[in-house]
C-alpha cells in the first residue's frame, strides 16, 4: 500500500485504518477522503476505521460529499470495513452516539461502535477483524 497517498487517514497498521487528526480536517478535506476511501475499497481486503469524536461541526460542504460517497459505496464499504469506531471519552456523547448508530448502520451498512479510549478501540477492531476472517 503507498502510505504517501494516504494524508488523512493513517494506514501503517493497516488493516486498523486511523482517521488523522479526526476533530481537525480542514474545510475542504472531502475529495481527499473520497480518493482515500476509494483506495481503501479497492484493496478488496478487510478493514477497521478508527476516528476520534469530533469536537467541531463539519463543514457542510464536506458532510454532503462524504454522505454521497456513502450512499454510492455503502455495498462495498459494508463488504470491507468490518466497523467503524469512534474514540469519544465523553460518556454522555458516547451514549449520544450508541442512541445514533441503529440510524446510520441501517443507512451506511456498516458496524459502528463507540469505545472510551484507544486501547479500547483497538480491541474492539481486532476482534470485528477476527470475527470475520
């Protein structure tokens, strides 16, 4: 995998897939994500994506985008990503998030989990990965 294509997301411990600076993408960052999200499908090997709980709106233009990418790739993305996992040590946005995923799981067809810390995640990521193969 050519690691120098990836900038947002960190894929040296592939296939643990880390969003980089989850709460900090920069207004315009959604093509870039897109291009690496495609990158990603197109390795036709199971992954875990890893983000951190965002502190920060989205920008609009951004969210729009990543959801059209999501809609357009959900079969693919549910054939390969074995789960989403955010990191939010927040108890009350991490039950916020739980209250949330039945909608986007159902919408995105992927696993979506919240954990309070990275070792949690990381765990978690390992045992989706293991479950499947």
């Amino acid at each position: 995998m050519n690691r120098a294509a990836f900038t947002l997301h960190d894929v040296t411990a592939f296939p643990v897939v880390r969003m980089r600076n989850g709460d900090a993408c920069a207004p315009g960052y959604a093509p870039a994500w897109c291009r690496e999200m495609d990158a990603l499908l197109g390795r036709n090997t199971p992954f875990v994506l890893i983000y951190e709980g965002r502190r920060n709106d989205e920008p609009h233009d951004d969210r729009v985008a990543r959801g059209l990418w999501l809609k357009r790739n959900k079969d693919a993305l549910a054939e390969r990503c074995r789960a989403l996992i955010i990191v939010e040590p927040d108890r009350d946005r991490r039950a916020a998030l739980d209250a949330a995923f039945p909608s986007l799981v159902r919408a995105f067809g992927t696993p979506q989990a919240a954990c309070a810390t990275d070792e949690e995640a990381v765990a978690l990521a390992r045992q989706a990965l293991c479950a499947t193969g």
